[in-house]
C-alpha cells in the first residue's frame, strides 16, 4: 500500500517535468506498436471508416433546416451545416455551411473544436455557439447568427468555462460560468444561475438562484413551448440527486416536491416524473404524468406511462406535438411505442416500429413544438445503422441506409447470461465467429458499469475492421453499475458496492473461457474512463483472467479523485475519500494502491489526454509510473489534445484505435508474440 505518495509531481498537467515523462512514454508506445506496414495500414482503414463520405448525417431540425456538425478528410475540424428535409432526401443534398471549424481554428490561430450549439426558439434566427479549446469541456460561447453566418459583433460572449447557458428570449439568457471566487462548486461547474441582458455587462447579470459549494451544479431553463412559457432553475445536490424550482411571476421560488432522485420536468400540461426509487406506490424505473398545475396545488394522482419489471427497464424517450415516443429496454434488446394522450381518457399506446431482435431502435430528433414527425435509427452488431422519417399516423420512409463496413460473412450474434459471485444472472453480447465451428479464439471483452450507462447493441464499424476482420471476438458485458434493468441495477453497484461491477466482469471473462470461446492468454479487456477503473479493477483483482488490457481515460487513484479537476461530483457514485468509512472500501477499490510487486500482471495500455479536464490525465500517468518502479509490463500513451473523448479529429481517433488494437492482437493472437514480453 502506497502511504506517502511519490508521484504527486504527475499531477501537474503542463508541468515541464511531467510533459518531458509523459513525451519519453510516448515515444517507447510509438515505437513498440506504431511501427510496420501493418500499423500503416490498420490507421488507414480505421480512418477510411470515420471519414467515409457515405455515413449517415444526422441531423437535427430547428425550423425548416436540418442542421449537422460534419467531420471528413478536407474537414478535420469539422463543418456545422444545414439543409432542408427536401434536399436531405436526395443522395447527395447540397448543404448551407454556416461555420468552418477549420477555418476559424486557423484563422485564430486556436485550436477549436466543436461543442455544440444552442438555437434560439422559436424563431431560430441566432445560436450560442460552443467551441472547446483542444477537447477540453470548458468552452467559449460566442453568439452566432444563422442568417448571416458571422458571430454577432458585440453580441453574447463568454470566456472559457464549463459554462451553462440558454436562451429565455431574444435578448436575455440564463448563464451560469466562472465569475471569480465563489462562483463555482468545488467540482468545478456554476454555483450561481443569472438573467443576463443583452447589452450589459456580464458581471452584472441579475442573480436568479444559487447553490452550495458542495453541489455539483446549478442551472437555469427556459420553457418555450409556445402557451407553456415557464422558466425553472435547479440544483445538482450531487451526481444522482436534484432540486428543481420553477421560478413563479413575483420571481419567488415554487419548489416541484418530487423525490429529489427522481428525473422531473414540464412539457406542456404535463410534469412527467421518471422513478429512480419507489415513490406514491410506484416502484424505481417508472414513468409517471400529472397535471403540471394540479401537481402544483397539492394532486398526487399519478398517470402511469412506464412501468418495469424484472426484465424490462426504460431505455429513453422523445415528445411529437400530440404523442409521446418510449424506448424500453427487455434484456438490453430494445423495442419502441407511441403513447397519445387524450383529456379525460387517459394515455393509449401502440408499437410504432418492429425491431429486429438483438438490436437497438434510437429517437434521433422531433419537432415537438410543431408537429409529429420524427426520425428513426435501428442498427445491430452487424447490421448497419439505417434513418426513417415519418409522421406519426402515416407512414414511414427510409431517408438514409448506411453501407456494410467490414466484413461479416461467417459472423453470428448472440446474448449469454453468466453468473456473478453473488449469483445475480449477468447478460452478454458476444460477436464472432460462430463457435460451434471453431475453437476458442482471441476475445476482446468491454464494459463500463457506472452512473447507469446501458450498453445496447450498435453496429460498430472500427471494432469490425480492427477486431471482428481478423477472426476475433467481441464481447459486451452489461454488468451492474448500469442502467440495463433500471434504478436497483446501478444502486447494487454504488459506493462500497462498487466491488460488485467488477465480479460481474469477471464472471463474465470466466464464463467465456468455460464456454470455450476464448482462454485468458487469448483474451483481453477494454473501457474508459469509469471504464477505465474497472480495467485497472481488472490487472489489480482479477490478473489470471486476461492475457491483456487497455485502460482509457482511466480513473484509477480513488484516493485522490474528488481533489482532481470535476472528480468531486462522482462522490455520490463512489463514496467520499474524506469519510472515514468510505476511505476504507475506496482503498480497497483503488488500483494505484493495490498495486504490489511479486504479483504477476497482464500487459497494460493506458491512454489519456493532456487536454482531458473531467478525469485527470495524473491517473494514468501516476498508475503508469508506479507499475514501471515495480517492474510490470506498462505502456502509456497521451495525447495532447482530444479532451475526454481523447482525439480531437478523425486522424488521432484513428491513430488511437490502431495502437490499441495493435497491442491486443500482438498480446493475445497465439500467431504473434507478446509486444511487451
């Protein structure tokens, strides 16, 4: 056990000793994978696929464009752009760029990324215009207007910070951002939310609300569903908790009594309420409506839309003008209903599309203030994503099928349960080639079980060529932690039950050696970020088990975690180190500290980025640099920009994938030897 830490020094994210460390790792990574033809060519098919001009644009509707963000190989940056629904339907639309990412990095001589955009509604004529310095989360807002395609000279503007920001009318927004000390919560996100008007400065923007330094945020949100107008603000007591205010006409505070775990919000007559524990004898994981302004004066008559069961759990859902669109989820298979309310009769329900079994159906945009239209994505393991368009009570159109990346023929799907040292029965998807016509193969298991994070299925075009091409096999475990069979599903796994995501993992890596689908020299294991503490969950705990393993964006010092960067909001997920009696299991958790020599461990990638500013890239590099004084096997790789995401264009995301693929197929092919022996 570590006592006195040595390696605090790595902490330092632009430190020069640290840089200098970090710039030597990277050197000894590049050369003991990123060498050879085959390297070369793996990137260049990775990258064919992420700049493939025949993708999918999707897109989202703000008055009658279409809008997209756009990536290729002329665009490393990218293009927000936009189009009609007329011209979308053709097979190659002509699209209105309204700002050149690569143009303006250039121009500026900034190295912006794309992070998203605020329309105005319900005239849609300006944006908020988010752009990400290098991939961190902080970003600059710079008001954008959508007729001219210029920023709005003098217009809103606020420098980087993990800024909240949103529209309330044409010349006033809700903004919470970094205004000096005081202004932030320790997790690093707005404490205060305020009205500010066009034309003043923001420093003197009226304070609407605020919270505590120990929440993890507050915010504001203006309703401008036309007759619904309604501004609310809330506060994020931690990760999994809140409290939401609507802010009534004399400016005081009406406060919506709601569990404060529950998901609650108002659309239109409606305030619908998602369950994260039993409540008015509903049980956790329900959907519940009620009258918005009965609800208000004391009514607690609930109208159920959702109800799960053992088996069955929400998975997502979206508003049309008249109905409401539910995604549920049975054993992590999907399936899609359209709900219509009508006064005095009460909520009826009907399929809205069939989905193919082991497969996953996605809401990708609607119109909910104007009509009842909405765009539809299915895809599978193997199946390419393809785009419907329909109206609900009409039919539906194929607007765009993607084409087949990589080779299936001979590949089968299917979904296994294996069981967990508890006994809890744990599903998973395994994708390969059909195993009763071969022996075990090389297997590349992943799973994330955290903050309720469900892993269906999706046609994953980089796995196919990397992985899947070569004779491997994939694997997907939905292991607790996540939200694959609701609320009890994550609880089982929060705080000092963390312990219980990873048995499932390792029941499932167990499970398919008993099978015979793979042997542990054969197989290895990959995740990010919470991810990436159940992978050093796995070379601390569960050694035995797999021949290799590639921690990204990990979070591995649980120590230390709530004093780096936005680490103090997972407190509610993993437990205080500040507590006593969560210091305990979070030592026990820990990968960093349970790290000893003697112990025999499999080769371990970590990739992290300078630029991640939520999961601070000194887990990594601190793990990296203890696993080397102790003489296990260990590379690193950072890059240097890309943010959380790790890559900030489609060159580093292929060059990324290609290094770990590389250094799973040289562990674990019994064709190749170990790339670190």
């Amino acid at each position: 056990m570590i006592t006195d830490d040595p390696y605090l020094w790595l902490e330092d994210v632009e430190g020069e000793a640290a840089l200098a460390w970090v710039a030597e790792r990277n050197a000894e990574t590049e050369a003991a994978l990123a060498v050879g033809g085959g390297f070369a060519a793996l990137k260049e098919r990775l990258l064919e696929v992420l700049d493939a001009p025949d993708r999918i644009p999707y897109g989202s509707r703000h008055g009658e464009f279409l809008y997209n963000f756009w990536r290729d190989a002329g665009h490393a940056r990218g293009v927000w752009r936009r189009t009609t629904l007329e011209e979308y339907r053709t097979d190659a639309p002509r699209w209105e760029v309204l700002l050149d990412v690569d143009a303006l990095a250039a121009t500026e001589g900034t190295k912006w990324m794309w992070a998203g955009a605020r329309v105005r509604r319900p005239d849609c004529g300006r944006a908020l215009v988010c752009l990400s310095r290098d991939g961190g989360d902080a970003v600059e807002v710079r008001e954008f207007d959508l007729g001219t395609r210029t920023f709005v000279e003098d217009g809103f503007h606020v420098p980087e910070a993990k800024t909240q920001i949103g529209w309330i009318d044409a010349d006033t927004v809700f903004i919470g951002t970094d205004l000096g000390p005081g202004s932030l919560t320790e997790s690093g996100y707005p404490r205060t939310v305020r009205r500010w008007r066009r034309g003043t400065p923001l420093e003197a923007a009226d304070l609407v609300f605020e919270g505590e330094m120990r929440d993890v945020a507050a915010g504001g949100r203006h309703d401008s569903t036309p007759g619904f107008e309604r501004d609310f603000v809330f506060r994020s007591t931690d990760f999994h908790r809140s409290e939401i205010y609507l802010i009534a006409p004399d400016s005081s505070l009406v406060r919506i009594d709601v569990p404060d775990d529950a998901t609650a919000y108002a659309h239109r007559e409606h305030l619908i309420v998602i369950l994260k524990s039993d409540w008015l004898g509903q049980r956790a994981g329900s959907m519940l409506a009620f009258g918005f302004d009965s609800f208000l004066a004391g009514d607690r008559t609930p109208e159920v839309l959702f109800t799960p069961d053992a088996r069955t759990a929400l998975a997502g859902h979206a508003w049309t003008r008249h109905h409401l669109i539910l995604e549920t989820m049975r054993d992590v298979s999907t399936s899609i209903e359209v709900l219509t309310h009508t006064p005095g009769a009460g909520w009826a329900r009907e399929p809205l599309a069939d989905v193919p079994a082991l497969s996953a159906v996605t809401v990708v945009d609607t119109d909910p203030d104007v009509s009842d239209e909405f765009f539809l994505d299915v895809s599978g393991f193997l199946q390419p994503s393809t785009l419907y368009h329909g109206r609900i009570g009409s039919r539906t159109e194929v607007l765009k099928q993607a084409p087949a990346r990589f080779d299936a023929a001979g590949l089968t799907v299917e979904q296994l349960f294996a069981t967990s040292e508890d006994g809890t029965q744990v599903p998973y998807f395994v994708i390969g080639p059909d195993r009763t016509r071969q022996g075990p193969a090389p297997a590349l298991l992943y799973g994330y079980g955290g903050f309720e994070v469900s892993l269906t299925p999706y046609y994953g075009a980089v796995t196919g060529r990397a992985w899947l091409e070569r004779g491997g096999t994939y694997v997907i475990a939905n292991i607790r932690g996540g939200g694959e069979y609701g609320p009890a599903w994550h609880r089982a796994a929060l705080g000092a039950g963390r312990a219980r995501a990873f048995e499932d993992f390792a029941a499932v890596a167990a499970d398919l050696v008993t099978r015979g689908i793979t042997t542990p020299a054969m197989l290895g294991a990959t995740g990010g970020s919470n991810g990436g503490l159940l992978m050093g969950a796995m070379v601390t705990g569960y050694p035995e088990l797999f021949g290799a393993i590639v921690a990204q964006v990990p979070l591995l010092d649980m120590l230390r975690f709530h004093e780096l960067l936005a680490g103090a909001s997972w407190i509610a997920e993993y437990g205080d180190p500040d507590n006593e009696d969560d210091r305990e299991h979070l030592r026990g958790l820990s990968p960093y500290h349970r790290l000893a020599a003697g112990r025999a461990y499999p080769p371990l990638l970590l990739t992290t980025s300078t630029r991640d500013d939520r999961v601070h890239p000194g887990h990594a590099r601190k793990l990296a640099a203890r696993m080397r004084e102790l003489g296990h096997r260990v590379l690193l790789h950072e890059n240097t920009g890309g943010g959380h995401a790790g890559a900030g264009d489609n060159e580093q995301a292929a060059h990324n994938n290609a290094l770990t693929h590389t250094f799973l197929w040289e562990n674990l092919s019994p064709k190749a030897p170990p790339a670190l022996g």
